[in-house]
C-alpha cells in the first residue's frame, strides 16, 4: 500500500534546502514566475513529466512543485560533491544513459509506492531550445504500471542558463507553467503508452510555447 506523503525526513530537508538556496535563486537571479502550482497535488503519488534543457531543472522543477520530486538523474551528477548532496536530498537516483535502465524504472515505482511525486524528463536527455520533439515513453510506462496520473511541467528560459565559454550561470529569466493532470495508461501496450506520451508532449509544447 503506497503512503500518502514523502518521508518526514527528506521534507524538512527539502524545505529548507528550498528556502534558502533554490527559491531565492530562482526567484532573485533567475527571476523566475512560476503559473498553475495550485494544480500540484500535494498528497500522493504524481508522476511530474517535463521538458529537459538543463542541468538546474531538477531543483528547479522540484521548487516550484512545493513538494520533493524524485526524479531520475544521469548518473554522472552524483560524481559532484555538492550537487549531489543537493539532488539526493531532493530524491534523485542515478540512470545510465543511452541505455534501458530498469533498475531506474524500479526505482521510480519505489519512490511512488512511498508517497513521493516522481519526475521524469519526457526526451531523457537535454534538448537545445527546450522544446519536445521525441518524447520517450519511459514516463507512460512507469504511470501504467503504478497507476497513477502524470502532471505535464513546462521549464521555459533554462536551455540559455549556460552559455559557450563561460563556466556560471547567466542571469536569464526562467518560467515554469504546471498543466492539468493526465490520466495514466490502462495498460502497458505500446499503443496506449503512445497515445499518453504524445498527449504529454502536446501539453507541455503548449505551455512552452507562451513564452515568458
């Protein structure tokens, strides 16, 4: 039986982690706006589903859902000493890339049966401007087998965060819109995890494209 919350534990440490670095990064140095947060549910098990086009999206991403994501990292994050502190205290378990990681899969379904909402990056890997162009269907698959609903997430701004040549963040300003939750598959037949994929990838083009 899954739990209603994530561990008391990780969400202490989540908040202040959240109020004192992430919110005042995003908010004062990114400017961040932040549009539809009350749609978040803040209890049970939610599969947050994103575009990806940078490495400050998970924190950002968790930020803004006010609730700890745990969410699937590449495994070579967790080699830096700070950031991984930072995203393990967020949830985050490493995959590999390029390849079918089910050990991450597990994990995943782990995390939703104790109450956390996971994140999943819909690409799996960064894409230049942002957008969604081949969505994976590693996210539907992981909600039909957990039954339990998706929450399209757009991040717009944070592809320009790092720019050739210089090794800290620009300034840019960031938005994250939240859209309305999808059903999961009902099962786990390739065409019905089509179907939900696409409907994530149209919903979270959708709100990219508003812009600022």
């Amino acid at each position: 039986m899954s739990r209603n919350r994530e561990p008391l534990t990780n969400l202490l440490l989540y908040y202040l982690f959240k109020w004192s670095v992430v919110n005042p990064m995003l908010r004062i140095y990114f400017r961040g706006r932040i549009y539809g947060a009350e749609k978040v549910p803040q209890n049970g098990p939610i599969l947050v589903v994103s575009n990806h086009a940078s490495d400050f999206d998970p924190p950002i991403l968790s930020c803004c859902m006010r609730r700890p994501v745990a969410y699937m990292a590449k495994e070579e994050l967790f080699r830096i000493p700070i950031l991984r502190q930072a995203i393990t205290l967020y949830g985050a378990y490493p995959v590999k890339r390029g390849s079918a990681d089910r050990s991450a899969i597990r994990a995943a379904l782990a995390s939703l049966d104790q109450g956390w909402a996971a994140g999943v990056f819909i690409t799996g890997t960064r894409t230049p401007d942002g957008r969604v162009t081949e969505p994976k269907l590693g996210a539907a698959m992981i909600a039909a087998k957990a039954q339990v609903p998706l929450l399209p997430v757009s991040l717009w701004g944070t592809h320009a965060i790092f720019r050739k040549g210089s090794a800290f963040p620009y300034p840019v300003p960031v938005t994250v819109r939240v859209g309305d939750l999808i059903s999961p598959p009902a099962s786990t037949e390739r065409g019905e995890l089509e179907t939900v994929t696409q409907q994530c990838a149209d919903a979270i083009n959708a709100l990219h494209a508003l812009g600022r």
